[in-house]
C-alpha cells in the first residue's frame, strides 16, 4: 500500500536529549542476560571489551560478539573487570544513554534535492534533522554520503569489517556530484571510497537519485558502468526519480520527470542491466516502482528482482507484495465467511494496482468484496508526491471524511512513524479513526498480512 516514496530520506533515529553523560554509560542491564549475571551494574561506563577501547556502537557490536569477554568498568571507586562466557552473538543486555553511544552525525551536504529541505515548517523537531552516519547504514539501512567521514573513520569501516553500507551515490562523475550534493570540497571522492571499500571486501548498497538533465543520460551511464567495475562488491544499485514537494521556494530548479523521460531512464537502465546480467550473472541496476509508474510501464515479473535487495528504495516492491498474495491465496482455506465491507487509502501511485491484485485475490477465492481503493492526493507536500509513505492524517480525513468505507479502513503502515502510531503532520491514528467514525487499521507491507486482514483467514 504498500509503497514507499524511493529517493526519499529514510527515517533518522531520534536523539534522546538530557543531561550529559559519558556516551558508554550504561543506563540499564537487561535482568538475566549476560551481563547482569556477571554482576554489571547501571552507572558503571563500559570502557573496554577484551582490551579494546570502547568508542560507540560498532565497537560495542564488534567486539561482544564474542563468546568469552572481559569488560573493564569504570565505576566511582575507579575501574574494574568483569568476566562472562555467552552464546556467540548473543547480545550483553546493556542499554546506553543512545543507541549509537553518541550523537548521530549530521549531513554536510545541501543537495540540490535535499526532502528536508523541501518540507514545510512547523512539524516536529527530528524531521528536520539530516543524519549523514556510516554507522546508522550499517545497523539501520540507512544510505549515506560518504563526506563527512575521517580517514580513522574510513579505515576503522575496513578494519572491522563493517558491511554491507548503503550509499547514495548519485553520480559518479566528481563534477556532478560536487553540484548534486552541493559539496565542492568533498563531494567528488565518492568512487574513491568505494575503490577502498571494495579493496577491503566490503558489501554496498547504492542509490542513485536521478533529477532530469542533471544526472541521467551520459552521465548516468558513466555512473553504471564505474558502478559495475566494482561488482561483486557493490551488489545492488537503485535508480529512483527525484521526489519533488510543492515547498521549494528559493531552491536548486528542479522538475519531475515527463512520462517519456521517464520511459528513457527505464529504457537505459533495463539495457545496462540486461547487459550485466549476461556478463556478471546479476543485474546489479534497478528503476525502483515509482520510475515504472511515472513512464506508464508494467511492473517487471518476480524473477526480475533477483534477491529484491533494493525493496527499501521502493523496488519491486509491489511486485513482491502481489506474490506473497498470491502465496496467501493457495495456502487459504477453501471456505472463507463473509468479508464485511472495508475501504484501502494509499498513495496514487500505487492505488491501480493494489486494486487490480486485491480483485484477482478475491476471484481466485470465489469471494465477493464490497471495497473501494481511495487513492488520496497529497496536498499537504504537493499533487507530485504520489506514494503513500508521505500521507498525512490531514489529508487522509480530508478525502476520506464522507466516503463509503465500509466497516474499516486499511492503510499502509509505513504512513505511521515507524513503530508508532502518528502519521508526519502529528495526527494519530485515533483522531482519524474518530474523524471518520470507523476503526483504521495499518497494515504491513507484506502480502500475507495484507490478505489475513481482508479475509480474516
């Protein structure tokens, strides 16, 4: 709905504020893990595992991993070691002030189609915030920049292994990336990173933002075929059209794609890939959802995506989420009771199809539905802003409010703050259900939960 905006920011992770405190302080022990059984104890600061400093989570990460540690503790009376034996893996059951033991680094950069840049003012705090952190990308998929990144940094990236990272890299040109990123002093080592990274084994995830006349065409051929000289190592790389809001006075011009353009990119992505396909056994370059929808084209067939690693950057997306329906269907029951009347809201760029799978679901279950698929418009960012991940309550009640919905609406789950239940402009998903007078049930994207909640089985 079950489709996210692609080249659009991922979700930062929110920054506790407080008094300050040392980053490795330990806030709590997790009663009856490994460390509260060796007799590790909140206040102490972890200062080291098996001799190794302690600096934030990827050392922290790194070198727990381990079956058999020492911790060295500082404590008031000074410092001290503990010793403890776990599973490999196995996590220590320790809480720090922040999840990364530290701040999150912010952005260096001013890209030219920067999402925060384009949002209105107004929404709250941790929106506005630009997270640029090699260590958010390893552990939360974030993609990064590489430019605020030191040479301890980068060489610490390689000495621990730390992999995969996902980077957006936009193009490989240093000229034209300088100007994407609007980052004249380090905004062009890009693929010089990445040669080190790849030298050292390390698996990345890139993306490509594609903004018409600035990044595509020869320039964005260049970027796959450097890109490519870099596989295995580099895996995977998304190309996704520039998300454009209505909020973009005095910013870089820019414009979305035509529907012909678009059909271009596409063109010129799927040949390269089809080319490195035969030549490296994988396609390495994907369009993502939204590039097939603007140029009017058919969403490829499931094999296409390979291992769909791509999926948080909207590719093949949809195409998934009609196959783990379809695998829903052959393992439902033969009788399925009665499906009270329900409506789906979701992003325009996805209603059609969301429509189209959900009916063929329900034929090859000999079920009737009595269901609508709003697809509501995005006034809140602007009308070019069709995916659903970028819905706000306002707008959903604006367009629902007065519908027939049915006995419930369903939504995309990714409308909501992750793990909570507000959508961007703070509305919760209470107020709208209390707006529209009926329940609204967010849903995962996922195929098999899609299904469970229409039919209930």
């Amino acid at each position: 709905p079950f489709f996210r905006g692609s080249g659009l920011p991922r979700p930062s992770t929110s920054r506790k504020e407080g008094p300050p405190v040392a980053r490795t302080q330990i806030q709590s022990v997790t009663p009856g893990g490994p460390a509260h059984q060796a007799g590790v104890r909140p206040g102490e600061t972890l200062v080291a595992i098996n001799g190794h400093p302690i600096v934030d989570v990827l050392d922290y990460k790194y070198y727990s991993y381990d079956p058999d540690l020492t911790l060295t503790l500082r404590t008031e009376a000074g410092e001290r070691t503990v010793e403890l034996s776990k599973d490999v893996g196995e996590d220590l059951g320790l809480e720090f002030a922040t999840y990364l033991m530290d701040r999150a680094r912010s952005c260096a950069n001013h890209c030219v189609f920067c999402f925060v840049d384009q949002m209105p003012k107004g929404m709250r705090d941790t929106l506005y915030f630009k997270d640029d952190d090699a260590r958010l990308s390893f552990l939360m998929g974030n993609y990064i920049t590489l430019t605020n990144l030191s040479r301890r940094e980068l060489q610490r990236i390689c000495d621990l292994h730390i992999s995969p990272i996902n980077i957006s890299v936009h193009a490989t040109d240093p000229v034209v990336r300088r100007l994407l990123l609007g980052n004249q002093r380090r905004g062009g080592e890009c693929l010089e990173h990445m040669r080190t990274f790849a030298q050292a084994g390390i698996v990345m995830n890139c993306q490509i933002v594609a903004c018409p006349g600035l990044n595509d065409g020869a320039v964005l051929q260049q970027s796959m075929e450097e890109l490519a000289a870099l596989y295995p190592q580099v895996k995977s790389v998304s190309v996704v059209p520039v998300g454009l809001t209505r909020h973009r006075q005095g910013l870089y011009p820019l414009r979305p794609y035509t529907e012909g353009e678009a059909q271009g990119v596409v063109d010129q992505v799927e040949a390269f890939a089809a080319q490195c396909l035969a030549e490296k056994g994988s396609r390495i370059f994907w369009c993502s959802d939204e590039f097939y929808l603007q140029a009017g084209r058919a969403l490829p067939e499931d094999d296409f995506y390979e291992e769909y690693t791509q999926l948080e950057n909207g590719v093949g997306m949809l195409r998934l989420l009609e196959t783990e329906l379809k695998g829903a269907v052959m393992t439902a029951p033969e009788e399925i009771p009665p499906v009270a009347p329900f409506s789906i809201a979701t992003g325009v760029a996805a209603a059609p199809f969301l429509g189209e799978i959900i009916d063929r679901a329900a034929a090859k279950c000999h079920t009737k539905l009595d269901y609508s698929v709003y697809p509501v418009v995005n006034h809140f960012f602007g009308e070019t802003i069709t995916v659903a991940g970028l819905l706000t309550g306002q707008d959903l009640l604006a367009q629902l409010k007065g519908k027939h919905l049915g006995t419930r609406v369903l939504l995309p789950q990714n409308t909501l703050r992750h793990g909570e239940t507000v959508f961007l402009d703070d509305m919760t998903v209470e107020e709208l259900s209390q707006g529209l007078g009926v329940p609204v049930i967010p849903v995962e994207q996922d195929g098999f939960a899609l299904f469970e909640t229409i039919f209930g089985v």
